[in-house]
C-alpha cells in the first residue's frame, strides 16, 4: 500500500466495505427468517399447544358430595349452595393487603383474620384456604369485582357440607375438611388441592369417603394472563357422590342429643327386631359444621376448655365401669347354672367375704331376697353371695355373649373392648390369682369391669329380644340371620319381668317409668364409682368426682321392640339417668309428650346444643378476643383427644379389697341416708 | 415515474421506496388495530398520522441542499449535547432518571435525535479529513471523543439501547470511512475481553439480569424471562398463516408483554403468520439494502456516501436488534421494531434517517442530471 492515501482509494475502499455491511445485513435478514421458519414451523406444534395452555384454564369443580339419610331418607349430612372465598397461598403477592382489602369487603374480624392467618400459615403451596364461606351475593360479587387485583383469591360458588343438626350428629357421622399435606401424599389427586373441595376427615364421612365424594366437574376457561375469565369455553357437569342410608332415625337422634342437655353423656337405642341403631349420640359434641373449615382459635380453646369432652366419642372410645347393669347378665349366668331363682339370701346390709364385709348399696339390708327381687331392689348382696357359688368363669362366659367386651361389625375404626375380668384375663393381665372379692366386686359391676355405652345397648337388646343381636348402621347392609341366644325363654322372661318390676312396681326405677298408657318400660339402672367413698360420696361435690349413672332399657316389656342404654358421666348416679332414658323412649311412642317434657327443661338450659354454643362463643369472643393460643395442628389434636381413653382404660391398680357398691336411687321412696364409713372399702377407686 | 402530468416535485419523489414504507405502515397499524382489541383508538390512528406527520418532515429534510447539512452538522450536535446534559440534570433534580425534556408543547428526547445527529457529524468529520490522515491518530481521536461523550451520557440515564444504536451508526460510519482494518479487528478482540467485564461491573442489575435470561429464558419462566418465552409462543403458534387477524390470545389475553410496543413484531407474527413475517423482511430489505445502500453506493461524494450509509445502518440497527430480541436471539433491550411499533420518537427518528436518505438521492440524481 501506498504511504499517501488518496481519495479514490479512499472510495475503493469504501465501495468494497459497503459490499461487507450489506451481506452482513442482508445475511442477518436471512437468519433471522430462518430462525423465524424454525420457531413457527418447525416447533409450531410445541409452541401452539404453550399458547393452549396460556389461553385455556382448566379447573376442576368439586363434586357435591353423596348425602348421609337416616332411615327414612331425611338427611343427617347434605349439601347447601354457598358462596365462598378461598386464598391460593403460592399465589398470594402481597398478604397483608390482601387479606386486609378482604377484611373490609367481606367484614372479617380481627379473630376471623387472626384465624385465617394461622391456616395459611400452616397450609403449603397450592393448598387452598378457606377465608370466608356462607357468603351473601353482594359480598361474593364484592370478592369477584375486585379479583383481578388480588392475585391468590379464589371466589367460588358451589356447595358445602350441612348438617342440620349440627353437633347432634357430630360423633356419629364426623366431619368434612380440606385435605391436608399429608392426604395428599396419600393421594397425589388435583381434585385434593381444588378450592371448595373437603374430604371425610373423621367418622362415617371419612370412611365412606369413596362413595361419598363423586366424580368431580370441569371447567375450560379462557382467561387473560392476569387469570381473569374472559368466558366459558365448556363445562362438564359434576357427578354427586353416591348417597349413603344409615339406620339412624334423625328424630330420635337429634332428641336424644338434646334430652342429654348439658350432661356429658351418651345414648345408643337399638331396635330389638333387627339390631338397627336408631340413636347413636355423644354429647356434649363439635359442630360438624363450622369444623369445615379447620377449627379457629377460639373454638380450639372453648373445646378444649370444656371438662366434658366434647371431642371424645363416648360410646365407642369411653369405657366406664358398669355398676348395676351387669345384675341381669349376671343372673341369666345364675340361671344357666342351674341356680333356682326361688333361692335365697337374707340381706342385712353386708356380705362377709374372707375377712372383709361387702356392703349392700342399701345398709338396712333388704331381707328376704331372690333373684327377682335382687334384680329390681338391685340387691348387692344376692349377687356376693351367689356368684362365690356359681364361679366367676360361668359369669364371664354368659357377660360375652351378652355382648360385654365385644367390638361390633360397624363402620368406625376403633371401639373399646371394655374388660370383662376372670382368672385367666387377671392372670395374663396382672400375673395375679383371681381372688373371691375379684368376684364379688365384678358380679356388682365394679372392680376391673369395664364397658361402653355401645354394649349396653347391645346388651340390653339381646336381653328383650333373646337373640344374638348384632347392631347396624348402614341401612343398605344385607340383614345376616340372627341366632338365638340359646338362653331359655323361662331364664329371660324371668329376668326381663324382673326388669319390668324395677321400673314398674317395687323396684327402684319409678323415675323411668313411660307416661305412656299401655307401654311399659323395663330397665336396670347402674351406678358406677369414680372415686372411693373415702373421697367423696358420689352425689355431690367436685363434677369430676361424682359417679357415673347409667340405665339399660328396653320396651315395650311384652313385645320388646326397642332397647337403650343411657350413660351420664359424673351425674351423681343412675337417677339422673333414668328420667333421660324414659324421655327417649318415650319420643319412640309419642313424640308431642316427649317434646312437652324436654322443651321447658332446654329453656331453663339455654337453648338447644347450637344455640348454647353460639352464646358460649360470644362469651369467648369477648373474654379473649385474639389473645387465645394458637393450634398447632388441630385434626391431630382432635385424634388425640378423643383417643385417651386412657382416663379411664388405665391399667387398673390390682384391687385387693372390696370395692363398695354405690347406692341406688328409690325413686318411689325417701332417698335412703348417706352410706354409712366404710370399713373395708380401703377399695381403690373406680 | 415518467409520467409527465404529475408535477415534478411529486414525480421525483422516491416512490419506489414510499410505496412499500406506506404499506409496511398501513401494515404496522392493522396490527396496532388488533392489539387494541379491534380499534384504531388508541394506537392505529396515531401511528398514521405520525407517519403523515413525519413523511412531511422527511420530504422537507430531503430538500435541504447538502451544504447546509454540512453547515448544520457540529451545531446541531452541540445543541444535543447540551440538552442531553441538561436532561442529566434535571433528571437528577427532579430526583430519578429521565431520559426526555417537557417542551411544552412536546416532549423531546435528546438521545433519539442523537441517532441521526451522530452519524451527520461523523459524515462531516470524515469528509473534512484529508485523505492523508486518514492512518493516523487524527482519524481516530476526535471521533471516539465525539462518539465517547454522548454514548456515555446516554448511558447513564440508563439507556443502554439506545447508547447502543448511537454506536453502532457511529461505528458503521469510521468502518465505511476507511481507516485501517486492524483498528477494527483489534476494537474487535478488546470488547470480547471487555464485554465479561462490563457484564459484571459496568452494567445494572436489571440490565444484567436481562442478559442471563437471554442466554437461558426458561430458568425464570415467570419473571424476566417471561418476555422472551410469550414472545416465542406468540411467534411460533401462529405458524406460517397465522391465527388470522383478531384471533391472537396471546397478545389479547396479555400473555405478551409490550404487545403494541416492543413486541409488536410478536403480535403480527401470531395473527399474520410467518406470512407476515417475510413481508416485514422483503420491505426492509428494499428500503434498506436495496435502496439505503444503493443510495449510497451511488452518491456523488464522501460525505454523502457516508451520509446516507450511516442513516441506513441506524436503521437497520433498529430492524436487527427488536427482530432477534422478539425471536430470543438477543437479550430483551427497550427497542421498537420501525414503522410497526408504536411510538413517536422512533418514528422521528427513522423518518428523520429516510429523509437525510432521500436527500442523498437528491443530489446523485441532481448531478447525474447536470452531467447528462
């Protein structure tokens, strides 16, 4: 190259590297209509359905789930429509805005956020959390208006469980809920994380969830990226979930629960023809229906607070010694033992046994008893004296097959065995030689006998029908063929008249008698100890030291048609149970006369279950507002409230003494005077 | 165009380049029209009349007569450097950056003017030159100060785009005007030692980040990247006819971001298809291969050469850069696609390049007709 540079070359060279830049634009313009071929027809496919998935929404719709119908096809569990708001916690932006611009749309309270806080905190990802349900349309249409600048608030409308009523059925039919992560584990299903859609978390609703819960709808949406629906595209409809028909007569249940009143207690009536339960009630119980949602501060601690138990099922995980109740097993076993019903014992207050004196409840004595009369004046004393004779093995085996420490073929995941003691079950238990006071204390129902309202029912059922009964729950269930007890009709007519006597004649059951002409009730009332006479009397005093009532019916006595066990807790004794159990049955009869006795009694109360605890809530919205501790985790809370039977089902100290017998009401006559000291109940309590 | 009774002033205009530019307009707007749900409020109408407006001011400019251009060309740059400092300023007062001044009746963005301005200068200085100096430090210095002081204040307001676009109409231009190939190929090796650098010390968070998710969109499909990846969706469902005009969800269901701005190109592309697609690539190619180079080649001087060759590249730096961007082949830089996008500074701006090009043509075509 030449040292001087001219202006031609100057122009050479510009000629030649105007020819560079144009081919490198012109090579840019054909790549990038190459890479433009690539993307739209090469991956158009690919890309066409990333455009489907960004225009089309597609949500599930929960289905409505199956209902839950009493025997006569009203429902126990059905589904309202409902308006509700749920929050996606991945897909909130800002929390606190947007729970705050709720709050003022929707009018929550300060214990309504403070709750709704709690549940996202503990929910994970796409979980959905209830904020608000049972919503009025202006406030739903207030959510929706303002949705697309509330990312993670999902308004819905669809269904949600109802049950009518309420806590009456809580025990029986248990609750719906949100899945959790642990259900999702289980079951990796979309439908699970689907706003509005609860799955059985506890009772017939858990374990009938497969039917219950349906096939569920969907929806294809067009919505803008900001997850606004522009329309509709197609909807498939949701399928409802099957129904399920229970034997339960929803009247009867929901008077039963409320006859129990503000006892803690429980009721189970059998119908003696087939074994159908009508009533399967314990009470005090949660509302089913604002469990829903996963349980608020505040309710957690009004149940919780509560001595009564509300979450504990008390049929099926109680266990409670059985008292007198046992006296008309125990005298069929006499029977069966060849024992002559005209024997007898003169009772004159106490039973020497070895080196002890065993009480009668009655410390007059009685005189002159039989069986007949030791079953209806619930003499203790017949019973020491004949079962040392008859044998504690003889006992035990007719106590079984009566339905004593039997688990029954129903839908729940866990009964309570009871105990129904003898040698070889002391033996394996305590490794320890039956004793004779063993017997003793069992022919009474004390001592190591343990056993839930659910048996006595079935007990008193096998009584009036003489047939080895077994209950039924699910209405749609074949009928198995019932067998005879193979006790002979003379041993159960001797027994339930007997019965019959106690309520209707000299007995001491007067208060049980049915205001109904015509019908008559039998039963056997029981009272079990919670404490030793030493602590207390049982009647009165601190409620948790009180004794159990119990009362085992059936009627009518002629053609038994139904039989029913009451048991309240720490009522003082069977005498208040009795007059719960005749209204009950009287409600079978005559529904207007059972409705007189019980609506005057739930004024004095209160109101009905629902109201007192809507009243109670109040109480504790103002005492504690949002100061109430938080719940860790609530549904395991509630496994593990009503798991601990252990209150009672702990190993028993082994009894080396008399446990003495609680006293009997007279409801005819004078109560009889306090027990006299006791002087050999050094007896450990139960 | 010899057709006789149309009047000279119409006749000689380049029609050979209006016709297409008005279609790739008309174009342009039906996409606005669609990205506006189907109106010509808010978009379609301006960007019309934009383009009437500023076809004026580009026919205008084609009549200025070259001595002025080279009259014009060191004041009209001071003029913008001030105002791109007094942009600082105010920026800075006013508390936050700003890259456009209130006139009032308008508003004016320096850095925009800049494009053009830049590569006017850059046109006189080289053609001032004398030949003989070209080799030396004297071809050099004053343009990479001329260059150096506005890329970096346009820099830092931050506008790394269009600092870019000055640049490279800048860089087209000392390229065309003939110093040494070796200044190049070693400005060539520094910035790929220099751009890792930048990367991590000179650029801003954002802008850094942007340059991540370009070489890799799908590791953040919800953030930043998200452009990138609706834009290819948008792109590549519409396949090579398209979904048709009005039927495009990504851009009507605002899946794509800057639907009627940045990615404009993303919205046409979705409804017209790859169709679509190569029309915008044919026109382009006339108006500036064709046409902006051969212009060019054909001027009758060094400074109209460079004139027009540096017009035709800030151009095209526009069309190169928004095309790649919308196709995830450049990392997602605020620049409009021209004559499609809506938006008025870039429509000046590129009108302003036509005009300077139908200047040039003006004159080879004026002394072509002196010598026959």
């Amino acid at each position: 190259m030449p040292k001087t540079v001219t202006s031609g070359m100057l122009r050479n060279s510009f000629d030649r590297r105007s020819v560079v830049v144009g081919t490198l634009q012109s090579g840019l313009g054909l790549l990038l209509a190459t890479r433009m071929g690539y993307i739209a027809l090469a991956d158009n496919q690919k890309y066409k359905m990333m455009s489907e998935s960004n225009r089309v929404n597609l949500s599930l719709i929960p289905p409505r789930r199956g209902w839950i119908l009493d025997r006569n096809g009203q429902p126990v569990a059905s589904n309202r429509a409902d308006f509700r708001v749920d929050l996606i916690p991945e897909r909130l932006v800002e929390k606190d805005k947007t729970l705050a611009e709720l709050a003022k749309v929707l009018q929550l309270t300060d214990i309504d956020l403070q709750d709704i806080r709690d549940r996202l905190e503990k929910a994970r990802g796409f979980q959905p959390v209830e904020a608000a349900a049972q919503l009025g349309w202006e406030e739903f249409a207030a959510v929706s208006v303002r949705q697309p600048d509330l990312p993670g608030v999902v308004p819905q409308r669809g269904f949600s469980r109802y049950y009518p009523t309420g806590p009456c059925v809580g025990h029986l039919v248990g609750y719906v809920g949100s899945a959790n992560a642990k259900d999702y584990e289980k079951e990796h299903s979309p439908l699970l994380i689907t706003p509005g859609f609860k799955i059985g978390k506890d009772g017939l609703e858990k374990r009938f969830d497969g039917e219950l819960r349906g096939v569920p709808g969907a929806r294809r949406a067009e919505v803008t990226a900001s997850g606004r629906i522009v329309r509709d595209l197609e909807t498939r409809e949701d399928i409802p979930g099957k129904p399920i028909k229970l034997t339960i007569h929803a009247g009867l249940q929901e008077y039963a629960a409320r006859r129990i009143g503000l006892e803690s207690g429980a009721c189970v009536v059998i119908d003696t023809h087939n074994g159908d339960i009508l009533a399967f009630v314990s009470m005090p119980s949660f509302d089913p229906n604002s469990f829903t949602d996963g349980v608020g501060r505040l309710e957690w601690k009004m149940l919780s607070d509560d001595d009564h138990l509300p979450l504990r099922n008390k049929i099926l995980h109680g266990l409670y010694p059985a008292g007198s109740t046992v006296k008309p097993t125990v005298a069929l076993s006499f029977l069966e033992a060849g024992l002559d019903p005209n024997e007898w014992v003169n009772c004159n207050g106490g039973l020497q046994v070895g080196n002890r004196v065993f009480h009668c409840w009655q410390h007059h004595g009685h005189g002159r008893v039989d069986m007949a009369k030791g079953i209806y004046q619930s003499c203790d004393v017949y019973f020491y004296h004949f079962a040392q004779k008859i044998g504690m093995e003889r006992i035990a085996a007719m106590m079984k097959r009566m339905g004593w420490g039997q688990t029954f073929p129903l839908p729940f995941a866990n009964q309570s065995f009871g105990t129904v003691p003898d040698p070889a079950w002391k033996l394996k238990r305590y490794k320890k030689e039956w004793a004779i006071y063993d017997t003793v204390n069992a022919t009474i129902g004390q001592g190591y006998t343990l056993v839930n309202p659910l048996q006595q029912a079935v007990m008193a059922s096998r009584v009036a029908s003489g047939k080895l009964l077994m209950p039924r729950l699910m209405a749609d269930d074949p009928i198995a063929p019932i067998q005879s007890l193979g006790i002979p009709q003379a041993h159960l007519d001797l027994v339930r008249a007997a019965m019959a006597e106690m309520v209707n004649g000299r007995g001491t059951g007067g208060a049980a008698r049915l205001p109904i002409p015509g019908v008559q009730l039998a039963g056997k009332s029981g009272t079990a100890q919670v404490v030793g006479l030493n602590i207390g009397n049982g009647k009165a005093g601190a409620w948790k030291k009180r004794d159990h009532g119990h009362f085992v019916c059936f009627a009518p006595f002629g053609s038994p048609r139904y039989a029913c066990a009451v048991l309240l807790e720490h009522s003082g004794g069977s005498k208040a149970a009795m007059p719960v159990a005749r209204d009950i049955m009287t409600y079978l009869f005559d529904q207007q006369k059972a409705w007189d006795a019980l609506l005057p009694l739930e004024a004095g109360w209160g109101g009905t279950p629902q109201q007192r605890q809507a009243t109670k809530y109040k109480t504790y919205a103002a005492q504690y507002g949002v100061r109430a501790p938080s719940v860790d985790d609530s549904e395991a809370a509630m496994q593990r409230a009503d798991s601990d039977e252990t209150i009672h089902a702990a190993p028993q100290p082994v009894q080396s003494a008399a446990a003495s017998p609680a006293p009997e009401p007279q409801a005819d006559e004078v109560p009889t005077s306090a027990p006299a000291s006791p002087t050999a109940t050094a007896g450990h309590p139960l | 165009m010899n057709v006789s009774y149309i009047p000279a002033p119409l006749r000689n205009l380049p029609w050979q380049v209006l016709v297409p530019l008005t279609l790739l307009v008309l174009f342009g707007a039906t996409v606005l029209w669609s990205a506006a749900g189907g109106h010509f409020a808010p978009w379609a109408w301006k960007h019309i009349m934009n383009f009437v407006l500023f076809l004026g001011l580009a026919i205008a400019v084609s009549h200025v007569p070259e001595h002025r251009f080279r009259q014009v060309a060191y004041p009209f740059y001071g003029i913008l450097m001030v105002l791109l400092v007094l942009v600082e300023a105010v920026g800075r007062i006013g508390g936050g950056s700003q890259r456009w001044l209130n006139l009032g009746f308008m508003t004016l963005q320096p850095s925009e003017l800049m494009k053009p301005g830049i590569v006017l200068v850059m046109s006189v200085f080289y053609a001032t030159l004398p030949p003989t100096l070209i080799r030396s430090w004297r071809a050099l210095l004053p343009p990479v100060l001329l260059l150096g002081l506005p890329a970096a204040l346009v820099i830092i307001q931050p506008d790394l785009g269009t600092a870019l676009a000055i640049c490279f109409g800048a860089v087209v231009v000392i390229f065309l005007s003939g110093v040494p190939m070796w200044w190049f190929i070693s400005g060539g090796a520094a910035a790929t030692i220099l751009a890792p650098l930048a990367y991590f010390f000179a650029l801003h968070d954002y802008q850094r980040k942007r340059v991540t998710i370009f070489l890799d969109p799908e590791s953040d499909m919800l953030g930043a990247g998200y452009h990138i990846t609706q834009s290819k969706i948008a792109i590549g469902s519409g396949g090579f006819f398209g979904k048709g005009l009005g039927n495009g969800t990504q851009s009507h269901l605002e899946y794509l971001p800057e639907a009627h701005t940045d990615f404009a190109f993303a919205t046409m592309a979705e409804e017209w298809g790859m169709i679509g697609g190569l029309f915008i690539l044919f026109v382009f190619f006339i108006v500036l291969f064709r046409w902006g180079m051969g212009v060019s080649r054909r001027a009758p001087d060094r400074f109209s050469q460079l004139l027009a060759a540096g017009m035709t590249s800030t151009i095209f730096f526009y069309v190169a850069i928004n095309m790649m961007m919308v196709m995830g082949l450049a990392p997602v830089v605020g620049i409009p696609l021209p004559f499609v996008s809506h938006g008025g500074s870039s429509m000046m701006t590129n009108m302003l390049c036509i005009g300077t090009i139908m200047a040039v043509d003006r004159w080879s075509k004026r002394r072509v007709g002196r010598m026959a």
